[in-house]
C-alpha cells in the first residue's frame, strides 16, 4: 500500500504523507530513458554475525507520518506503525481472516445486541522506555476506557464511527467485557479489529485525546514496540515486544528483533540502494509503475517484484460543498472551512460533473500511467473486496469528450468569454459571461503517475469545453502538484474544485462502516474530501449498518454505490495494484527467507499493519521447525493410544514437543515425536501440539475422536515421514515411510499404503506381540514434484469403532534445483507490449514532454543534493 489516505483503519487509511518523490517520470513512454542503474553485488554469501539483533529492514519513498495517536491518523504509515504497537480485541491473519487478538474469545446473546468478550490472561503494556518491566498489565477496564474514551470523542476521533452503534460498553469482571448495540450490528467485526486497546494508566488523564497524547512515545501491548530513537521523517524502528502474549496464546511469536522502515525522499534512491545491496534493504515498497516494469536493479534473478491488488481506488473527486453547508460548518465550530472555497459551478451541477466523467479515459491512464498494472475502476468499494458493486457497462460514464460538450451545450453554456455564442469554445461559458468552466486541479506528489494523468486529463477536458488551472488561475499547464502536507490542509478545507488522489480499503473492508461512511453527511469535516450530503444516503448507510442478511444487505450497499457513481463527485478511474520488491540474497539484504505468497495472502505484506509478516518470515541462520503432519486419533476411551507428529528440524537440532490433549488433564512435554495419552472418556477433543527448537516454537492441531471401548481393542498406529531434507524430498529419489503398529491382543494386522501417485503397497503382519510396536517400513520414490497425500491405514479386521486406523501426512516434493537461478524478467516496452493508440500516443507525450522540461532540471539537482536516509543507529 501506499502513502495516501487509508480510511478502515483495520485494513485501510487515509492517503497523507510523504515527501516528494524526486523521481520524476516523464510518463511510461519514456521510461527506459530513465531506468535505475542495478549495483555491483558482492562475490560470496555473507554469513549473518554470530552476535548483535536481527533487523528486517524495509525501504519505501513517497511515505511520512505525522502522529501516532490512533485518534488522529490518516497517513498509511502511520497506520502501519499503530497497529503494529497497539492491540485490538480481534485481528486478520496472513490470508486476512478474522482471528482472535487481545480477546481470545467472543459470542453474540440470542438477542443479536448483546456481545460478550474474553480477554487473554497474559497481556502488558510495554514501555519503550522500560521494556521489560511487567507492572502494567492489561486487563477489561483498558479495554472498556478504549472504548468509552473513542466513544466520548466520536465527533472529533477518526475512530468514532466505529463505536457509534455501540450503547454501553462495560467490564463483567477482570477478564471479561460486555457490549451491547441499539439494533443488531452488522459491522462488528471492522469495530473490534480497529479499537486499539490504550493504557488507562496513561491516557486516563489526557482532556482531550484526538488533540493531545501523553508524552513520550506510543505504549501499547502489541506483538512490537516503538524505538524512542525512530524519526517518522526518515526512519522508523519497531523491536520484538518481550512482553508479547501471542507466542503462549497462539503460537504466534516475531522472528525479527527488530524491523525498521527506511523513509527515501527519492525512489531512485530507494531503488538502487536496494538492488546494490548499499542499505542492506530486505524489501521496498511503493515502487513506481515503470520502476517496476524496466528498472534494472529490480530485474536481477535475485530480486522477487510482487504485485498485490491490495484496494488501492484512485479517485478524481470534484468538491461539491455547497456554500450553505460550508457556512453551517463554520457556524459551527469548523474554524478549517472558513479558510477554504470552491467553484459553486461544479458543486450545484450534476451535468458539469457528468461531463468531466466523460472526459476521462480510465483505461488510458491505467495503460500508460500505470503500465496495466491493475484494473479499469468504477465504485468506490474496490473490486477485490466480495461486496464491490461493477456498474453495468450501459450505466458506465464512456470516454466521448465530444459527447461530453455536447451535453454542456443541450444545458446552456454555449458561448465564449466574449459572450459570443460559440458552442465549440474553450472555456464554455452560459450567456451573458456567467458560469465559466474554469476550474482548479490538483494532485499531490506522491506517485509519479499522478502528474502524467492529470496532464492527459487536463487535455481531455479542454476537448470538452473545460478548463482547469493551478491555484493562482494559471491554465499552463492546467493542474498543480502540490507537497502532500499541503494537499492536507486542502483536504481540511475543502480548497479546492477538482483533484486526483486516492483512498485505500482492503479485501475484508467492511462496505459501509470501512468504505461508505467517508461519503456520509458526518464525515464531512473529519474524512469527507467532496463535502458530499445526502439525507437519503444516509438513511442507507444506517440501515446497511443494523441489516445483517447478506442479500438484504447487498441490495443496500449495492445502491449506496450506485449513487456515488451517479452523482459524478467522486470518478474512479483505475485500482492500481501495489508493487513490492523482495530479496532472499544475503548480499543485498539480512537473507530473510519465505516471503509467502502475497497476492493470496496480503495480511504477509510488509505494509499491512497486522503482526502476521513477523510470525511467518524466516531467519537464515535458524529456520523454524516444520510439522509435516499430525494425525487424527480415532480411539476407544479409557486405553492408552499414541499420539505422533511428524517434524523436522532444518538444522537437525533436536525437538520438543509439548502436547495439550483437550480434555483437561496437564499438557505433556517430550523429547520425542510421540506421546501416550488416555482418554477417560468418550468424545470429541481438540488436541494441540507445540514443537519448538531451541527458538522457534511452531504448532498444529488435530481431532481425538474417542469411542465407547468394547471388548476387542483397536489396534495403535502412527506414521513418520523420513524426508532427506527438512519438510520435504525431492523428485526422483526415494523416501522412506514408517508406520509405528501394535495390537493390544496381538491380533494379525493389515497395512495399505497410498502413496498419491496413483502406486499403492501392503504389508501383512500375520501375528504381533500384544502392546509391542512393530516398525512397517516402505521406501518410495515420487517422479514429478508436488504435493501428495500419503495414507496407511492399519486394521485388525475386526469391526468397531477405532478398528481401521487412518494416518495421513502431505508430503511435499520438490524439483531438483538447477546450478544457475532464473534469468531476470526484461524491461518491457509499453509501446509494444500495449499497442498504444496514435491520437493518445500523441496527447501523452505532448504532456509528457511538457512534464519533462519543466521538472528534469529539478530532479537533476535534488538527485545531486539528496542523500538516502541513515539509520539511526547504523545498521550492523
């Protein structure tokens, strides 16, 4: 995700930030011509240093933050960095699923209003500047003063709209927390993944909370805590929280010690630092378009570019505050809006508004600014989220800038600044020299592409009978980019008619409460950036709220976006993907293994705000144990069964495996892969095993469904897999299986073996030893890689419960690796590989060249006077 505003605070935000990017992109045509330049890498692995914290160190440019208060932030780095520091009741996993966080548990009453929480037991508030000191736990009164607190600021906190349709929000007893809603609420899953939970202690006497904060820096009892040190213009620094509960409650336990973000003002800087190892950067993030396609540092076998359609939604918003509700706003207290106008003309007529919407060639800039990296957009929930609604294509604004004045001239602006009637005049104006289309557009300068896309717009318009201009009236060249601290204020304002920004949401962005809401009446003034009113609106973001039928709901939701297409304020042209670039080569970075796989899973993101990048990556010099398998057990009550997990240690150090049997008695813990355990009685148990090497624990889980016992016995296996490396084999050689049997009358038993291949083999014990294991041991060799599904099932022949005993294992095959890595993907040409039309070929270097000439000398100089950014302290 990017430095722009991220609204769903849980998986979204507001687009502030950032400085500006020094690389300037003379529109995609051009691209090659500015290529970045790959850096030397040194010959030989470097071993990382036997002593001195492990840093994933991250590098973005275009990115700032300003506050990290959780009441007031905007910016996607501020985002990032409070979440990772603050706990929630409930959080998203890697693949964005809904998982228990501060609140291990929850239910809803029978009445659907009354929500009941648990809370974990093992939780701290750590103090960056005592981090070990445990004096503070966390407890259901920081979690009822969270709630009330944002609740007693919702006017003011960008959280309150998250706590709106809570009523009362109280603590049943240390651990346990209740909360009722006036109606059935169908968002509570954005609200209880967006509250951060906040130190009482701390904030208890703070007057106001969205203007002021306590001193110091951020304290929260999230799995990371913040580095006093960290400079949130140019570095930031989170380390492992010692006090984190995660690792005893849910296994989950940071890999880093420390993670840092490195802030560039120049993403050619970022980049080249990157692919040359000068840094030591392990990602970046917030790549340009084109950097991405050509760049040749990005390019190297060692380097992994990635693209995620994460919901970032470009938007062209015209800024419909009326002058009435501006002046209601101020009346009230909004001091922000009395310093701000906007062109009235675009604010009261739906026509201009339509004819700007088809005089924008969304896939066009998604083309040529973009490089095709996304999708053409329309509504505002982006479509990667379930609840996207795509207008249908004879609804659709088409590009037709001559249709588009044609539609201006049937509602009267035909004549020219003379007063002269002139349909085909540029600006259009209605008789007697009133209602120019003069209009000012602005875009931040954050993303390289934005400026070409405003230069073509700009052209389009013109076409139409339009004109936009900078802040001072200047229609050269028709738009202003403008600082992102700037392009705040405006926002604060409202100053502005028309500009080009963003919004970021996400997959599991709630539609209403996440996404919606920054287009009703209340958000104008806190979120709103088009000053958009609508009593009707309103009434349909209220009721999507408390309708929890999908369909029902659906239907409302899909409306709600209707209306804001048609309305014309808010024009989507594109959802551009993110773009990422990753290294595993410890000459350029720290060596940090098993990235995972971000389309599918973008809670791994190292944007993403959520701790489930630190619990997957893998430290080079000690990766975590690998469980391959852990059985079912499917036994009789009241006699001792085995259970096993099979498990491997990369580096061969030895294993322990502690064993929670789900039925009450003490967890075990063992040396071995195995344990015996009895189950007293009959049931269905959940059974957990936690296998860790000298640091890293990793776990899974199983089922023990236990039986009546009759009077013959089921027969005991287990299965192991003897992988030649850790967690899998390779295809062409062989394997060797083992299943652990034993009978307790010493009945003959039957072993079948499927291997997954479509090969199957059996072994026939005819007489065994009662309660002695016998070892029934297969070699096979897998030809193609893969994952397949071995089986052996283990019988005596008698029937009953338990009496055909089933152990599965996957086992992962992988191709041999070849001596030399995968060649580098080339730079691509978009005049090539896209088939560029020749009148939009011409308007897009014409703005091209203009965009050029204008800023090369500027980036020339800023690249000779700006320095990359320095960690503080230095990296190791």
């Amino acid at each position: 995700m990017r430095g722009e505003r991220r609204q769903e605070w849980s998986a979204g935000g507001r687009r502030l930030v950032t400085i500006a990017v020094a690389w300037v992109l003379a529109l995609t045509i051009i691209a090659s011509a500015i290529m970045i330049a790959t850096g030397p890498a040194a010959a030989g692995v470097v071993p990382r240093a036997s002593s001195g914290p492990r840093v994933l160190r991250i590098g973005v440019a275009g990115l700032t933050a300003v506050t990290l208060n959780p009441n007031d932030i905007t910016l996607v780095l501020e985002f990032t960095t409070v979440y990772n520091v603050y706990s929630t009741l409930a959080t998203r996993d890697e693949g964005l699923n809904l998982v228990p966080d501060i609140a291990t548990s929850w239910s809803v009453a029978a009445d659907q209003v009354t929500w009941t929480f648990h809370i974990v037991r093992s939780a701290y508030f750590t103090d960056p500047a005592n981090p070990t000191d445990k004096s503070h736990p966390l407890n259901a009164d920081d979690v009822v003063f969270s709630y009330n607190m944002i609740k007693d600021n919702s006017s003011s906190s960008v959280l309150g709209s998250y706590v709106s349709f809570l009523d009362t929000i109280t603590r049943v007893d240390d651990y346990t927390v209740r909360m009722t809603t006036g109606a059935p609420f169908a968002a509570m899953n954005a609200t209880i993944t967006v509250i951060p939970i906040f130190p009482k202690y701390l904030w208890q006497s703070i007057s106001d909370p969205v203007a002021n904060e306590p001193p110091g820096p951020p304290v929260g009892s999230g799995a990371m805590y913040y580095d006093a040190n960290s400079d949130l213009a140019s570095h930031i620094i989170l380390h492992r929280s010692p006090n984190y509960y995660g690792d005893a409650t849910y296994c989950n336990k940071v890999r880093p010690d420390e993670v840092r973000y490195l802030l560039y003002t120049a993403s050619s800087t970022l980049i080249d630092d990157f692919g040359s190892g000068t840094s030591r950067l392990d990602a970046i993030y917030n790549i340009p378009s084109a950097s991405f396609v050509n760049a040749a540092s990005l390019n190297q076998p060692t380097v992994t570019k990635i693209q995620v359609a994460g919901g970032f939604v470009g938007e062209v918003s015209s800024n419909v505050l009326t002058d009435s509700l501006r002046a209601y706003y101020v009346a009230n207290g909004n001091l922000d809006f009395a310093t701000g106008h906007n062109n009235q003309v675009l604010a009261t007529n739906l026509v201009v508004r339509q004819a700007i919407a088809m005089s924008i060639d969304r896939a066009a800039i998604l083309r040529y600014a973009y490089q095709n990296l996304g999708t053409v957009g329309d509504t505002l929930v982006p479509p990667v989220n379930p609840w996207h609604y795509s207008i249908p294509p004879a609804q659709q604004y088409h590009f037709n800038t001559t249709a588009a004045r044609q539609l201006l001239n049937a509602a009267g602006w035909t004549y020219d600044s003379g007063g002269v009637l002139n349909p085909s005049a540029t600006p259009l104006y209605k008789t007697g020299m009133t209602e120019p289309l003069i209009f000012r557009f602005y875009t931040p300068n954050n993303h390289p592409e934005f400026e070409p896309a405003v230069a073509n717009i700009s052209v389009w318009l013109r076409q139409a009978g339009i004109v936009t201009t900078d802040s001072t009236g200047a229609t050269s060249p028709g738009y202003e980019v403008k600082d992102v601290n700037q392009m705040g204020s405006i926002w604060s304002a409202l100053d502005y008619d028309i500009w080009l920004w963003d919004w970021v949401f996400s997959r599991v962005s709630d539609p209403s409460l996440d996404v919606l809401q920054v287009q009703t009446s209340s958000a104008v003034g806190v979120l709103s950036d088009n000053g958009y009113a609508n009593s009707t609106f309103d009434d349909l973001y209220n009721q999507s709220l408390v309708t929890r039928d999908l369909a029902a709901r659906r239907s409302i939701t899909d409306r709600m976006q209707k209306m804001v297409y048609d309305y014309a304020s808010y024009i989507l042209p594109y959802y551009p993907n993110d773009l990422y670039a990753v290294t595993s080569n410890p000459n350029l970075g720290s060596g940090w293994l098993d990235w995972g796989d971000w389309p599918n899973e973008p809670g791994l993101t190292v944007d993403s705000g959520y701790a489930a990048p630190w619990f997957h990556i893998v430290a080079p010099d000690n990766r975590p144990p690998v469980i391959s398998a852990f059985p079912a057990v499917d036994y009789v009550a009241g006699q001792p069964t085995t259970l096993s997990a099979i498990a491997s240690d990369p580096e061969g150090g030895s294993l322990s495996f502690t064993w929670d049997f789900g039925d009450g008695t003490n967890p075990a813990t063992t040396m071995t892969n195995s344990v015996l355990h009895t189950f007293a009685s009959p049931g269905t148990y959940s059974v957990q095993v936690r296998v860790a090497d000298s640091e890293w624990p990793v776990c899974a889980s199983t089922t023990a469904t236990i039986s009546p016992a009759a009077a013959d016995l089921p027969p005991v296996a287990t299965l192991n897999v003897n992988f030649p490396v850790s967690g899998h084999g390779w295809s062409g050689e062989s394997i060797t299986v083992t299943a652990t049997v034993r009978d307790p009358e010493g009945d003959q038993l039957f072993v079948n073996w499927t291997f997954g291949d479509g090969t199957t083999a059996a072994d026939h014990l005819t007489s065994t030893t009662p309660n002695t294991d016998t070892t029934v041991t297969q070699t096979h060799t897998y030809t193609n890689p893969g994952n397949y599904s071995l089986n052996v099932t283990v019988t005596d022949g008698h029937a009953g419960a338990g009496h055909n005993q089933l152990k599965s294992s996957t086992v992962p095959i992988w191709p041999r690796p070849s001596a030399s890595g995968p060649a580098g993907t080339a730079g691509l040409n978009p005049l090539i590989n896209y088939g560029v039309p020749a009148a939009i070929v011409a308007v897009i270097l014409i703005a091209a060249a203009v965009i050029y000439i204008r800023r090369g000398r500027a980036r020339r100089e800023e690249e000779r006077q700006d320095e990359p950014p320095r960690e503080q302290p230095p990296p190791p």
